[in-house]
C-alpha cells in the first residue's frame, strides 16, 4: 500500500472552486441527498468510489450492497483509517458520521444494523464520492486496488 498522505488537499479553496452548490452543501454543510435519487444508490459496476475533493479511496463495489435505504451502502472501507468518525446529534438522534481523512468531506453515517460479520453499514452520500470503474482504475492511478477483484 502506497502512503495514503498523498492525499491530503493542499488548497482546499480551489478544490471547493469546482464543486456545484449542490456537492458544497453536502460534502461540506453536512447535507444529505434523498434516497433513491442520487447518483450511486443502485451502481452494479466493479470498481471503487473516492473522495469528491481528495481521490482517496473509501470504498470498493465489493463491499456494497442493497440496504433498502435508497443511499450507497457499505459494510467496510477500503481504508479503516481514511475514514473519520463523529457524534452527530442533528435531527433529534444520536448517530456517528463519517467523513474522509483527507479530503475532511462529510460521507454520510454509519449504523450498527448491516450484515455480519461486522454488522455495520456505512450509509453514503453518492455526491461526496467519485465512481472510478475497475476497467479505469489502473489510468487512473488506482492500479494498485486491482487486487481487490482478483479472487
């Protein structure tokens, strides 16, 4: 595994530049997006999703699957530690967002009712993430995740 700082966003400022209003309100306001009407919810391709601001590698296809929740669901990062945990208390609940290392984006949250064995689910955002497809990864410069798919 490379070193995972190369990720780290030097100027936040122009990355913010490219975002639509939209991917600002939730990557950095901690929005969310309806269910069943965003980009990733129901994505079947092989490959992984990253940082909108960042590209650090947060989750693989492999790891996705259909919560009926209508948002990217997930049972692990690709990376434990790209992913950040908070309290969150908004909404009248207590839940735990995630948000990326490097890229310091809101993702969405994490619930303790997914499938075993760690029975988490990891509930997305698709407007925080970017879909690099397996067929792109190596151009991309994710050549180094392949390995994932090779079972």
């Amino acid at each position: 595994m490379k070193d995972l700082k190369k990720y780290e966003v030097k100027n936040r400022k122009d990355r913010l530049k490219h975002l639509s209003e939209r991917q600002v309100e939730i990557t950095q306001n901690s929005g969310t997006e309806h269910p069943f009407d965003n980009e990733f919810w129901d994505e079947k391709r092989e490959g992984i999703y990253v940082d909108l601001l960042s590209g650090e590698p947060l989750f693989s296809s492999l790891d996705k699957y259909d919560a009926g929740c209508g948002w990217p669901s997930f049972t692990k990062p690709i990376h434990r530690e790209l992913i950040i945990e908070k309290r969150d208390f908004h909404h009248f609940m207590v839940r735990t967002e995630v948000r990326s290392r490097y890229g310091d984006a809101h993702l969405g949250h994490v619930f303790p009712d997914g499938p075993q064995p760690a029975g988490l689910r990891y509930c997305i955002n698709s407007t925080s993430l970017r879909f690099i497809p397996k067929e792109e990864m190596e151009v991309k410069g994710y050549g180094e995740y392949l390995h994932l798919f090779h079972t």
